[in-house]
C-alpha cells in the first residue's frame, strides 16, 4: 500500500539538485531526467527512486522470465536496467569478451520511496508510511546544500582499440556485409581507466549540464554507478500504446549558426545516413509486430532532425497497440536488444559483433527506467553515459557507429570520437 502526497514546488531546478544531494545516503538510488527538453510522450520532467523495499538481481539465465514473474507480483513502482547481454537468454548467443565493470546482468527495485515531479507539482509516494515521514524527508530535501567536491585527480582514459585496428575492424565488418552476412552493425568500442577514484555525482552533474539529454540517469546500486547522458528512448508502455523512437545519424553542433544550420541539413540530406535510420525502422516494426495487434504498427515520424547541446540527431518515432494476450515484459523481451544498437539482420549481427568488440556490452547499449503499479513502462538507450565500479575503481565508456555498405572506416572513427568527447571532457575535467 502507498501513500502519496503532492507538494508545490517554487524551483523546479534547485529542487532537483537537493533531492540529488539527499539521494546519496541511500544504497540503491535512481534519479531520472528529462532535462525539460521538449519531446511528445514525456510524463515526468524528473522522476527519482530511492531505498529498496524488494529486488530482482539476476545473470542473464530466464530474465525476462523472472523480471515478468516479479512484476506481475509486486505490481507496484520498479526501477531497474536490462543489460545488452540479456541477449543471451531470448536466442542462442553467449559472450565471452573482456568485463572490467562485472554489473549483474539484470537489476531492479521496488522503492520505498518515489519522488515524480512535473513543473512546480511534485508527488511524493511512500511504502511502508511511518508517522511524518513523508514531511521529515522532505524538510530535510530542502535544507540540501549544493554539493561542494574535492579536485580529485584527472582521469586518462584509454583506447581499448588503436585507431589501426578500429579500421581494420570496420574494413573486416565491410567484408561481411559484401558478401551478404548483414546489412547494417553498430560496432562499438570502449573507453576506460583502471585505479581510479571519481565522485560519480560530481561527474553526473557535469555530463548532464554539458549535454541536457532528455533520458538522462544517475544510477546506484551500492558500489556500482551509470552516470547517463542519453538522447534516446528505446521502448514505452501507456495503456496499450507502444512507442520506439530509434536513432540512426549524428552531425555536429557548432557555435556559429549557419555553420550549425548547414550540419543540420547535409544530415537530414544525407542518402547514408537516412539509409541507416530506415533500415533500422524497419526492423523497429519487425520486432513490435511479434506483440501488436494486426495491422497496428505505424511509422509515425522517419528521419527527423532532433538538436541536442553535443549534436544533431536523426530520430524515427515507431507505434503500435499492445495485443492483449501478451504482458509487459514481453514487449520487452521480443524487441531487446534494441535494433540501433545491434542492426539487421539482428542475430546474425549480434553474432558478427560479439567476434569484432573487445569488450563485453554490459550496461552499456542496454536500457534503463521503470514500470508503474499499472503495468506502464518506459526505457531509454543507455549510450552517452559512463560506468564506474567503486569497489574496483574501474571507470568506462563505450561508443559506436553503424557500419553499412556506403561507411568509410576512418569517417566512423571520427564519428566515435564525437560522441566520446562529452565523456572524455567530464572525466579528464577539461570541459
């Protein structure tokens, strides 16, 4: 049972960065935020979930399973992650590369205590209610001071991949695609940094003030954190509407605007990078058919330039209506990994990259957000986001590119290097 009440809120801004500041006293915390960037299907412009009162952990062995099992029983808040190699458990696929974060393959929680914020109204949602509590927490929220950090030392991040065997990857992925294995991968390749200490709010805060993502995430689960600039929504749940807005084509920003206007526009003119989009909304479609109703999936935007304070991004918007006879978690499960993470055809991809990277996924290219007690969800892409396992002070980052016919490898180097930059500046402090 919950109990809920509303709060005025005069500053929406400072009163995120108190209910931030608070959240770290807890074990596990998750603060959602959409940043206030304009975007149709947006319920919460920030959402936050502290202090398990239940939770799943689990390897990628029936996942979906037990996440469905877990949700139709709690049927209350959940917040969690579904890694990329959760792959392993919906077809025959395994992997075997190198993980310097080892993240539990699949994580959620049923929060005591759940904090949605939408303008200046706040809902404060509370399990297992105590006399005042509800008030104390929140006296307590907004006494928060701004967090003042200690200059730790600047983190080197290194290449897991040298420039020279990046493109001879890219060249060998080429070769699969002449000769007809797959049509379109995204290959990715990580950043990293060993012996490390990094405040991971400190470094949330600078990622998310340098980028303003609509799908950003602080995420921590005791000693282990996601700190996530995401642009992209992977799948959500209302009702029995699903909506996919997969994204495929980068360009630059620039601070002259008729240089960024110019970049803005050979992007949404150029034939690779619409082609890359394209095939990756229809294999969006492929996959929401195996749960819609007949006849229900639709493209409802393709290829339309969003802007972002890093880059300008080329997004697809996919629909469909939910079929009765399936539950939440299958949408889930018949669409994951998400297709502009992956490419087509999917398996065969997954199969091609898994041999390519050097590095196992994890968290990385997988999705974080959570269900409501009704059964509605929403996950964004984890991309644009750093990792860090305190215990073993390992800190990372990966990035990718699609890789189709028309790639020239050194091009998709250069576009890797664009969107590690937000990543690199935060954690080398050189923003």
């Amino acid at each position: 049972m919950r109990v809920s009440i509303h709060k005025h809120i005069p500053d929406p801004e400072h009163f995120k960065q108190q209910l931030l500041s608070w959240s770290q006293q807890f074990r596990e915390v998750i603060f959602l935020d959409s940043n206030t960037y304009p975007q149709e299907y947006s319920n919460f412009d920030c959402m936050m979930a502290v202090d398990a009162f239940t939770s799943l952990k689990t390897d990628f062995h029936n996942a979906f399973e037990d996440l469905k099992q877990y949700q139709q029983t709690t049927k209350d808040w959940l917040f969690g992650y579904l890694s990329y190699d959760l792959k392993n458990d919906t077809e025959s696929l395994k992997s075997s590369n190198f993980d310097g974060l080892n993240f539990p393959d699949l994580f959620f929680f049923q929060p005591k205590k759940v904090f949605l914020l939408k303008g200046n109204q706040l809902e404060i949602s509370y399990l297992m209610l105590c006399d005042d509590e509800v008030e104390d927490d929140f006296e307590e929220i907004i006494q928060s001071k701004k967090d003042s950090f200690e200059t730790l030392d600047k983190v080197e991040v290194q290449h897991r991949i040298s420039k020279e065997l990046y493109l001879q990857k890219v060249t060998k992925m080429l070769e699969h695609i002449h000769v007809g294995d797959m049509y379109e991968a995204n290959f990715c390749m990580e950043f990293f940094a060993e012996n490390v200490v990094v405040n991971p709010l400190e470094k949330f805060q600078k990622l998310n003030e340098i980028s303003k993502a609509p799908f950003s995430v602080f995420f921590k689960n005791n000693k282990q954190f996601l700190l996530s600039a995401s642009p992209e929504r992977y799948l959500k749940k209302v009702g029995d509407k699903i909506i996919s807005q997969p994204i495929k084509g980068t360009s630059k920003r620039f601070s002259d605007i008729n240089l960024d206007e110019e970049s803005k526009k050979n992007l949404q003119n150029d034939a690779k990078e619409r082609a890359e989009n394209i095939m990756i909304t229809d294999l969006v479609r492929n996959d929401l058919s195996h749960t819609a109703q007949k006849g229900s999936v639709e493209v409802t935007e393709l290829c339309k330039i969003y802007s972002f304070l890093q880059v300008h991004q080329m997004i697809s918007t996919v629909t469909s209506k939910l079929d009765p006879q399936y539950a939440p978690v299958d949408v889930l499960k018949t669409t994951f990994p998400m297709g502009s993470m992956t490419g087509a055809p999917k398996i065969s991809v997954m199969k091609i990259i898994e041999n390519l990277e050097e590095t196992k996924r994890g968290l990385y290219s997988g999705a974080v957000g959570y269900f409501t007690p009704e059964g509605d969800f929403d996950f964004n892409v984890v991309i644009r986001s750093i990792l860090y396992n305190q215990e073993n002070k390992y800190v990372s980052f990966s990035v990718g590119s699609a890789i189709t016919a028309q790639s020239v490898p050194e091009k998709e180097y250069e576009e890797c290097l664009l969107k590690a930059k937000a990543m690199s500046e935060v954690l080398s402090g050189s923003f």
